[in-house]
C-alpha cells in the first residue's frame, strides 16, 4: 500500500511539472486553444504604437485669475504641458472625503479666488485617471468617473483645496492629504497673467475677450493600402473581395467583413460573431481598444480618449486626433479625425478610422485669428440650437486638396447635448489682424468668418469633396 501511495505521489508531481512546463513554454497546441478570431493573423507594423498614458489628458486647463477673470490652456501649447506635466502629474491626491457639490458656491469661487480647473468631457473613469495622477482612495471612490478637478485658494486665506466632480451625480471628493501648496496654485496663475483672458456665460462657456490667434496649416499625407488592411486583418488565402452597389469594397473571411469607403481613405471593420458576449467596464475596453489599435494600423500622431456621451454606452470607444493644440472636427461627409470602436467583453466587433497618415511636419503654415468678444457672443446667440450648446472650442477643419495634401482651417467648434458636434464659425480671412482695420471692413471680416460657418448639413465644399472621391 505504501508504494502504491508513493507511485501516485510520485505521478501527481510529475503530472504538476508537466503542466507548468506548459503554462510557462505556451506549448502551440496549447496557445492556439486561447486565441480569438481576431487575433489569429500575425499582422504587419504599420503606425506607430500607443498606450494608456499618452491617450489620457485633460480636454483643457482653465485658470482662474480672481476678479471674475480666467484664461485657456489647450493641450499641446506651452504653459499647458508645464503646468500638467511638470507641476501636476507626480502629485499625490489622497484622503478624499465625499460630499454633495452643493457645499461650495462654485460661482463665488470661480469669480473670487485664485485657481485651475482640470476638465475632461463627459468623465473619465478613475481607474484610467490613475494613469495621469497619483491617486489613493476607498472602492466608491476608485469606482467613480470625474470630469473636473478644481484647485483653489481660498480667498483671504493660506488654504488650498482640491476637489474631483463625479460625472453626472452632483457628487465631489476633497482630497484633504492633497501634495499641493499656496504657492503652486500662485505659479498656476502666473502662468495665466499674459494670455488671452476669457469670461464666463451664464451657461458656463468661456469666450475669449478679444480674437485668439491660431494657425491654418497644410500637410502632405500617405494612405495606407486596402490590401494592406485587409493582410492587417485577414489570412488572405481565405478571404474574399466584392463590391457592394454603393462601389464599396468589402473583405470578408465568412465571419468577419472589412468594408473600404471613401475612395480607399477610410474603413469599416466589424466582427458580428462576437456581439453575443456582455459589456464590460469602460476601462478595459479602452486597454483592448489601444492594443487592437497597436496591432491594426496603429496611430498617427497625437489622439485624446473621449469619453462616451452616457455611463450606458461604455462599449463604444473614442480616440480623436490633435494637430498641435487643435482637436480635428469630424465634417461628414468627409470623415476624418476620429477612430471609433465598439466591444463587448474586451472584443472588438466595429472599428472604424481613417487610413491617412500626415507627414510630420506642415508644408505650410499661415497665422489667421478666431474672432472673440461680442462677434462671438453674436455668433453663439443666433445659433438655432443655442440651448442644447454644452462646449466651445477652437478645431481644426480638414479639408483635402487632392490626392497628396490636406488644409487644416481653424474653427470654432460646438459641441452639443448630444454629443455631436458643429462648426459655429470660421476664423477670419488671411490677412487680417485685430485692431487694424477700420470699423467698415471689421464688420466685413466680422460677416465673412459668420459665412463660412459650416454644419454637416450645408458644407457644399466637403460635400462636392465627397462626390469627387466617390467617383
């Protein structure tokens, strides 16, 4: 009986040992049983790659000076990145005590003390926040989406505060153990003293007093190749090619289909056999998104994540494209700017995105200023949809030149309740600059930036644009 014992004893080791070899070697057997349809072409380099921490920033830094006066930061300039990366990130956030956001009067400290928001659209989990900042707290607090951080002092005092806004519940947590001091939020504001200063609507958007200057740009762009996606995401030798009415080419393995539109600039992949599986947390759908996006064409210079307009459309995934500060809006019919992907439990089942690449520099570059003050104020008054106006900021217009180059044309953007998104109005026409013009041709300029307001329904350049690539 005893050596019968010490045989199994002996049997279940090895069987132990041989199982291990196999967890830490990946035997192919073994590891061709833990892949998924998507993932069983070995795909070919092609952008670059990205991760979490460089998708994951604030839409916008506002600075409030005192005296019912504030300034901007757009990310990519100057005194964003110093201010984000060099005296916020790094910082510890900690012991955060939770509370209604009717305990402030946030307007009072807006107009009277000294401070910065931090805003992200829509919320960001803070779980994927812990990406950017140094962050302890109890689960109800790690589970939240915040879409501002508010740093102030307090008037009249030595205090400085820091609260995270939870999305959509009224709800703030103070971070009382915060590592920040008077003096960073003074260097904060200092850094705010000589740029363009802003004022507050009574629906909370800011405009700048006077016109901003931007930059209209163009560049030259590559394409990635229809068959270079379809290699990306097919073993070609059991793949498909037809052509559906509308001229559309579609790729298609049986199971999965990748549609190519727009003269070949843009794709649409969607995988029906994996929409049967449950939603997951927002979090890790954006973690499967970038490596899907990492092994599938890969990315073109800076994107942002944006959040879902809603906490039930955690499924759907954003990245959108910067050009320096600028965020690019999306014009259809022309589409460009964003890629878009919907999972269920980490599986990507659409993915859609452009295949232009700009070349890293601009070919040319011309300064034109975005009108301010009461110009704007106008502008924004007029709009037919002027209550549903949650956001406004300046964007960028692509506008394609032919088959090499593409315009950038500053705008200003809105953005609606909806989440969708329009241009209110162009920049001014090359040439001008504010406070040099007499009163006759300001109001010219003021009529022609109002003119070349483009909404998706009425953009008659993008839409001839449009007939052109589909013919």
């Amino acid at each position: 009986m005893e050596k019968l014992k010490t045989t199994a004893l002996i049997f279940l080791v090895g069987l132990s040992l041989l199982q291990s070899y196999f967890l830490v070697y990946r035997m192919p057997g073994l590891a061709a049983t833990m892949r998924s349809d998507q993932d069983y072409v070995n795909t070919e380099p092609m952008g670059a790659s990205s991760s979490v921490e460089s998708l994951v920033f604030p839409e916008k830094i506002i600075i409030h000076l005192g005296e019912n006066t504030h300034t901007v930061l757009d990310p990519g300039t100057q005194f964003y990145d110093m201010i984000l990366k060099q005296r916020i990130v790094g910082r510890e956030f900690k012991g955060f005590q939770r509370g209604p956001e009717s305990m402030i009067d946030w307007d009072d400290v807006r107009k009277n003390d000294i401070g910065l928001e931090l805003r992200f659209s829509n919320g960001i989990a803070v779980e994927l926040l812990q990406k950017l900042l140094k962050l302890e707290g109890d689960l109800l607090f790690l589970n939240e989406k915040i879409d501002r951080i508010w740093i102030y002092k307090v008037a009249d005092t030595e205090e400085v505060r820091t609260f995270f806004f939870s999305s959509g519940n009224k709800i703030v947590y103070e971070s009382v153990r915060a590592d920040l001091t008077v003096r960073d939020v003074q260097d904060y504001v200092g850094f705010g003293q000589y740029l363009p200063k802003y004022e507050m609507t009574a629906d909370g958007l800011y405009i700048p007093t006077e016109p901003i200057q931007a930059t209209e740009m163009v560049f030259d762009y590559e394409a990635y190749s229809p068959e270079q996606m379809q290699r990306n995401f097919f073993d070609p030798s059991t793949t498909l090619a037809v052509e559906d009415r509308s001229g559309s080419l579609i790729y298609t393995d049986g199971k999965r289909g990748l549609q190519v539109e727009q003269n070949g600039m843009w794709i649409n992949y969607t995988n029906p056999a994996a929409s049967q599986s449950t939603s997951s947390h927002i979090s890790e759908n954006v973690y499967a998104s970038i490596e899907f996006i990492n092994q599938h064409g890969g990315w073109d210079g800076v994107n942002r994540l944006v959040n879902p307009v809603s906490s039930s459309s955690e499924k759907y995934v954003t990245f959108r494209k910067y050009i320096e500060q600028y965020p690019v809006i999306e014009l259809p019919p022309f589409r460009y700017g964003y890629m878009k992907l919907t999972l269920q439990q980490g599986v990507v089942t659409e993915y859609a995105r452009s295949l232009i690449t700009l070349s890293s520099t601009a070919e040319e570059r011309e300064a034109r200023w975005l009108p301010g003050g009461q110009t704007l104020k106008d502008q924004l008054k007029a709009h037919r949809n002027r209550k549903d106006i949650v956001g406004l900021f300046p964007a960028l217009k692509a506008m394609p030149i032919d088959d090499s180059k593409m315009r950038f044309v500053p705008v200003w953007a809105i953005k609606l309740k909806d989440g969708s998104e329009q241009v209110l109005m162009e920049a001014y026409p090359a040439g001008f600059k504010p406070g040099k013009l007499p009163s006759e041709q300001q109001e010219e300029a003021d009529k022609k930036a109002v003119g070349q307001a483009v909404d998706s329904k009425s953009d008659e350049s993008a839409e001839e644009l449009s007939d052109k690539q589909a013919n």
